[in-house]
C-alpha cells in the first residue's frame, strides 16, 4: 500500500567476552574498521562493483577509539574522509553498558567522544546502544550533556521487553533535568539477518514463519553459492514484504523503518560488502515499492526529524532487564564498588588531580568503565563452566574490577600521603589524622588501629591497657571501643566533623585507671553473667537493644522482630514484611534436561512456578559486645544452599545507626539458584516514599519509570531512602547494589504503569546472587562473602541531601596514622 524506504544501518554488535577472549575482541573492532575502509576504498577505486551505496556505522566511540591504537596515519586519514563524507558513521555512546556504571565514569568516557569529535571538526550527535534492555534515568543527561541529541535502542527481548508497550517508534525521553532526548525503540539489533538482507548471514530467531524449521534445522538442502544466493534473496523478498504488510495491518504511521544488520550471525561481526551487492539486487527486483537504503545513524536521525510530527514525550527511569548480572559475579562486583568509592574519594580530596596521579585516575576509570560492560562472560558459561576459555574470560572480567580498584587505591594512597600519612616505624606514636571528605557535615564513626606487635609508652599493647583516645587541638578525651581483629586492636570512635575539616587524635597511657573489689549493685553474679535487668538503665542484651534513639528488639525464634524509632514512637520495620530484618531467603530450581532449557523458560520471572523456596532459619542470638559507643549482637542461622549464614548487627548508642554485617559460606549449585537479603524497612508512617538512587539520578520505583519499564528489579548507586514530611530513613548499600521489590513468589510479569504507589511501598529484599541465565553467568556461586549495610535515621531530607548522606556513610570518613 505504501512506498517504503528501509534505512538499513550495518554495523557490529560489541560484546566483549562473549564470543572470544577481550582482548581479542579489542583487536577484531578495529580490524572491522580497517575491513570497511577497505571496501569503501575499493568501490571509490573501480576494483569493487555492485556495492555502490556502502555504508558503516560503527556501534560505539570504543570501537573508534581501538582504532586509533592500531591504526596507520593513513588508515586514520581515510577514516576521517569517510567520516565527514557520511559513508561512515560514528555512535556517541561509548559502550553497551549495565547501571553498574557511575555517572563520573560515563561522563569523563562520553567526554572525550565530544573531545574527539571536535578534533576532528565532526559533531557527534547520534548514539546507539544494542542487546541490552535499558538504561538510568541519567544516562539520558549524560548523553545529552555531551552533544547526543539521537539515541537509537536496538535492545534484545530475551529475559527482557521493550518499554511504552510497543515497539519501532520515537519518542522524546525527557531528562532528569529537563531535556529532551529523541529515542528510537527500535527491532532486535539482528533483525535484518533475520530477514536475510546479509549474504551467508541469515537467521530464523524471532520470525517464526513457515521458513523458520527449515532453515533452523539446516533443510534448505543448498546445492551450490548460486543456490544458496537464490534462497536467500527468496525469503529476503518474503520475509520483508510480510513484514511491512503488517506495519500497514498495525496502522504504523510511518513509510519508513530502520532495520540493524551484521555481516555475520554472530556478536562482533565483521562488515560485509555482499550486503551492499543483496541490497542493490534487491532495489532493481522489487522495482520502486519498496526502497533499501545503507544508512548511519545520522541519515536515519535526519529523516525521522523531517518525517514524523507529534512525537510523544515521556519521563522516567528505563530499568534493565539485564541488570542482574551483578548477582552472577558478587565478589567481583563487591570490588567493583569499592573501586567506585576510592574514585569518587579521590576526586573529593583531590580536586583537578593536583595530589595524584592522573593517569592512574584514567587507567582506574576505564577499567570501571569496561567492567561495567554488559558481558558478564564466555557464551558457554553455563552448559560447560569446566571449559578453559569459560574460566579464562571470567577471570579476565575480574581482572577489570581488581586492576580498578588496585589503580585507584595507589592514587588514594599518593594523595593521603601528602596529607601525612607514613609507614609504620619503630616506637611509633600512635597519632591519627580523620578527615572528613564530604561536602556535608556528618557525625560518623572512624577507625584507628594500633597493630599487635605496638607498644604503648613502652608497655605492650592488648585488651586490657588503660588507655584514651583524645583530640590533640581541645585536649578532649573521646568514647572509645576496642575490638580485636585478624593483625590489629580496631579502636573506634565518633567524630562530628564540618565539610572538609581535618583533625589529629591520639591515644596515651590512661594513669589514673579505674580499679574495682566489687560493685554494689546486684547485676553480676559470681559467674560472671549479666542477665538482671537494671532499673533506670536501657536494655542491652539478646532480646532488646535500646539507645539515645531507637529500641530494637528480637526474637528468639525469629530474629528482629520491631525497631522504634524513639524521636516519633514509629516501627520502622514494615508492617507487611514476612522475613524479618537481614535474614536471606534462598530459591532452587530442578534442572530438567540440559542446564539451558530450565532457565530459558524462567522468562523476566529469573524463577517459575516448580522453584522451591526457603527462608534462613534462626538458630541462636549472642550478645558479641557492649560498650560506650555500641552494642554488638551475632545472630547465626540455617540456610538451604549454604555452609552458614550470620549477621553481625552493631547498634550505636549516641547516633541513630545500625549496621549489619551479612556473612555467608555458600555452597557450589549447578541448578538455577537466587539468594536473597530482607530489607523490610520503611519510614514508619504510611504515606512515605521510597527513592533509589541510579546512574546520574534519583527515582522512587514504580512512579518515577517510562510506561512498560520494568519493576521486577532494579540496579542502583549508593543505596535506598525512605521518606516522610516527619523522618528520613537511609539505607546505604556497600556490596549488593541489586534490589527487588514485594513478594518473591513467580507470578506473571505486569510491567510498570507509571502510577503505582502502593508498589513503591513494598518490603524490599537485597537480590545478592544468582546465576540463571542460560548462557554467560557464572553458574558457580561458591565461596565466603561479607556484604555491608547501615541503616540511619534522620528528621525530614530531601531526596537529594538524604543520598549525599547515603554516599557518605558508605564512603566514611578517613582516619589513617601520621
């Protein structure tokens, strides 16, 4: 019915790890460059015939930048003419990326996009992203930010789904802070191999047609290379006009589409000017009706600008479908965020790179930037996790996260000895240097530690020395509470601490020690256990912790049962949770055949409806510690899939803080498993809000999202806020940056409206591990794990300050020896 133009844009997905080794892959993309000046460079010389109209866009700037590496000065040259003729197109986004990236990272790589392409007299206005399913709220400014106004998403509905409920259309994705970014939700980036536009790169994926079992199941029975061609082109011709048949039968609105295609039915594919040939063939066969067109993204942008009107706008966070891949590599994504935190230290102390060492900054960034690469590893780490290159490549994506966080340590290092701190020496004082790195005023705790082999004034060092912690300036004496760790006495104390203000403690012999025959007050028995309840004197013990602030208290059989917030007589834990505060619930699924097929038919549930479910059992609660500045209680439980699992929760006396040490000794599972934490906090009243952080943004679940997103999970930064007009309740999340929310149980997938605040105030649960997918997970998920979180309340903050709060009490403060 209509006169169609199919803007073909030829390119090769990035996947770094997926199909061979990195560095491998780094290789390749820069010889598929190479390959498509070639062939440019042929056509315009009269060696190359048929494949006029050849064009290459290039996915990401990554792939450019990799060229540059290897490239000669000629090959450069000729790449930049290509550029600027329009026959080869550059991608503003650096990388396929998870919402693991922070938004310091992809704005210093997006930068130097922007750098480039001024270098080279370019602007760079169109970007593209393939395979994944979604992206931060403030990816879009970061985008914008650095001259993006085109965004193309070629995401792949494998575990995943397109937002807005519908799919190749525009729509302008309004900023968090206010702009407007033209988007294209379009096809599956291999659907134009799925409609055999590529020579020797056809596909039968999601076009399910009268096609598909033969050529799936290898019966086209090809006779010879004209055979085969000739197949081809038939159910190229086929398949298209199906395809636009029901665009027309859909009442689409346009009379035009963008089709992606790869030279080969592979991730990281090489360019093909055989395409070029089909699509030329194709333009003769089908006489006019239909047009084929190879395209940049900036011919395609340039068309949709002057074809469509009355674009719809829509504001919110896009969450990934793909997110979880964090929980299939916990430890590495656990020194990933550590790595985050030193560089964003660094940056707080170091403004401009005048203490450090800038390139050890960029070295550290990069490598941030590249584990934060949607890969999470070879594409048989599931059905073979004993094969070489599957370990080989998941030790190299480690590599990512430790090399980071070894680079960005050395730099923390070089800065804070600038600022006086040395190496342990003979007969050392023990003098200490805190430093507060936020822009905001905290009171927080701080560590000094004093090594076993220390003296103290010439008397050795253990529990039992008298001694006190004081400030050198005021002379003030500090509270104080000792704990003996691995090679160290851990001496902690409070500092409240304006933004940027450094001060100097130290500890001296006490001389005037308290000493004691006995106490009048009945509270110790002879054998030495407190268990009387002293009147006038707040609780501290395995059933009831009370402080200055809150009032925790415990069951025996199961766990925390109720905190109070003292300062408004609220429970902060939420009255519809099921599992208490920090217990884990852990999931099973039977394998059934060969590892792929169960987890294939999980769909977005990661889960279905035979999985077993089982919730920590409690086992016993010990009083650890009692102390001036807080109470220390071990909680051990049972744990289906693990060795053990124990939460060390640490409850202050003069701040409003709880902190829960979660450890684990999981064991090997094949199977599908999930392994969750219980978070079921809230503000205490039930008109609160809860807000997560993301890349470059701040949201509230199910309100602040595009129509159609996801809600099943969601990958955030720093933590959670819960907040009311009343009171602020801060979750700060160190390890496990992956979070569900409501009930656990797999059920059908009702994606987000946009208008749900009852689902905002569903109990939370921290989703730490699991290894599901069918292909590139690690399936292996054993070993000993620590994950940190600390709860804080607060009289009201706005959503903003709460989250400097949350970045704060994660990244602490600075306490090291001068």
């Amino acid at each position: 019915m209509k006169k169609w133009k199919i803007f073909v844009i030829h390119h090769s997905h990035t996947d770094i790890g997926y199909t061979e080794r990195q560095e491998r892959i780094v290789r390749y993309h820069y010889e598929y460059i190479r390959q498509a000046i070639d062939i440019l460079n042929r056509i315009h010389g009269g060696e190359l015939n048929g494949c006029e109209g050849f064009k290459w866009q290039c996915e990401n700037y990554w792939q450019v930048e990799n060229f540059y590496r290897f490239a000669s000065q000629s090959y450069q040259k000729d790449f930049e003419k290509y550029v600027h003729s329009g026959e080869i197109g550059i991608s503003g986004n650096y990388l396929n990326l998870t919402e693991l990236v922070d938004y310091e990272t992809l704005d210093s790589r997006l930068h130097r996009m922007r750098d480039y392409g001024s270098s080279i007299n370019h602007s760079i206005e169109c970007g593209m992203s393939a395979d994944i399913n979604g992206f931060a709220w403030g990816y879009a400014d970061a985008l914008y930010d650095n001259g993006i106004r085109n965004f193309y998403s070629a995401l792949h509905p494998h575990h995943g789904m397109f937002p807005l409920y519908q799919k190749v259309m525009p729509f302008w994705w309004e900023t968090p802070k206010g702009n407007r970014l033209l988007v294209w939700n379009g096809e599956h980036y291999h659907f134009g191999n799925e409609l055999f536009l590529a020579p020797y790169a056809g596909a039968s994926y999601m076009i399910l047609d009268d096609e598909h079992a033969a050529f799936s199941q290898h019966m086209l029975l090809q006779k010879d290379r004209e055979d085969t061609i000739a197949q081809e082109s038939r159910i190229c011709q086929k398949r298209l006009e199906r395809f636009l048949e029901n665009l027309e039968d859909e009442s689409y609105p346009y009379d035009f589409i963008p089709v992606l295609v790869s030279g080969a039915l592979t991730d990281n594919a090489f360019p093909s000017e055989g395409l070029a040939q089909r699509i030329n063939w194709m333009n003769k066969h089908l006489e006019g009706d239909i047009e084929l067109k190879l395209s940049t993204l900036d011919d395609f942008f340039a068309h949709v600008h002057d074809a469509c009107a009355d674009i719809p706008v829509y504001s919110g966070d896009w969450p990934d479908w793909w997110a979880d891949g964090v929980g299939s590599t916990p430890m590495a994504t656990k020194t990933i965020r550590s790595a985050q935190r030193k560089a964003s230290l660094c940056e707080k102390l170091d403004a401009g790179c005048v203490l450090g060492d800038p390139l050890r900054m960029e070295e550290a960034r990069q490598n941030i930037m590249m584990y934060s690469e949607h890969t999470w590893g070879y594409s048989s780490s599931v059905v073979e996790p004993w094969d070489t290159l599957v370990g080989d490549l998941d030790l190299r994506k480690t590599a990512y996260a430790v090399n980071a966080d070894v680079q960005v340590s050395k730099n923390l290092d070089e800065i804070l000895a600038q600022k006086g701190e040395c190496a342990i020496r003979y007969q050392r004082p023990q003098r200490f240097k805190v430093i507060n790195p936020h822009d905001i005023r905290q009171t927080m705790k701080v560590y000094l530690y004093v090594e076993l082999w220390e003296y103290l004034d010439g008397v050795q060092f253990w529990e039992g020395t008298q001694f006190e912690v004081y400030d050198e300036a005021t002379s003030q004496v500090l509270d104080h509470q000792l704990t003996k760790i691995s090679r160290a006495y851990q001496i902690e104390v409070l500092q409240d601490l304006q933004p940027h203000e450094e001060r100097t403690l130290a500890i001296r012999a006490k001389t005037n020690g308290i000493s004691y025959t006995v106490k009048s007050h009945p509270h110790v028995g002879a054998d030495r256990i407190m268990d009387i309840v002293q009147p006038g004197v707040y609780e501290v013990n395995t059933h009831i912790i009370e402080t200055d602030w809150m009032r925790i208290e415990c069951d025996q059989q199961k766990g925390i049962v109720s905190i109070i917030d003292k300062q408004t007589g609220n429970d902060i834990i939420h009255p519809q949770a099921i599992h208490a505060p920090f217990s884990a619930v852990y999931e099973y699924t039977d394998m059934h055949g060969q590892p792929i097929d169960t987890r294939r038919k999980m769909g977005r549930n990661r889960k279905n409806e035979e999985t077993r479910r089982y919730d920590s059992v409690l086992r016993n609660i010990t009083l650890v510690d009692n102390g001036p500045v807080f109470a220390s209680l071990l909680l051990d439980y049972e744990l289906e899939g693990s060795k053990f699992y124990s939460v060390q929760l640490k409850v202050y006396k003069h701040i409003s803080q709880i902190e829960a040490m979660v450890r684990i000794h999981k064991e090997s599972v094949w199977d599908p498993e999930n392994l969750y934490v219980s978070l079921p906090f809230c503000s205490g009243t039930d008109h609160g809000q809860l807000f997560i952080d993301k890349t470059g943004c701040i949201m509230r679940p199910g309100i602040d999202q595009l129509p159609g997103s996801n809600k099943e999970f969601y990958l955030l930064q720093n933590g959670m806020v819960w907040s009311d007009d009343v009171r602020t309740l801060i979750l700060a999340i160190k390890d496990t940056p992956l979070v569900t929310l409501g009930p656990l149980a797999s059920k059908p997938i009702r994606l987000c409206t946009a208008h749900e605040p009852e689902f905002n105030r569903q109990p939370a649960y921290c989703w730490v591990m699991n290894n599901f997918w069918e292909t590139n997970f690690r399936v292996d998920l054993s070993g000993f794990y620590e994950f940190a979180f600390t709860l804080r309340m607060y009289d009201a903050l706005e959503p903003r300050d709460a989250f400097a709060c949350c970045e704060a009490l994660n990244q602490g403060l600075l306490g090291f020896y001068i």
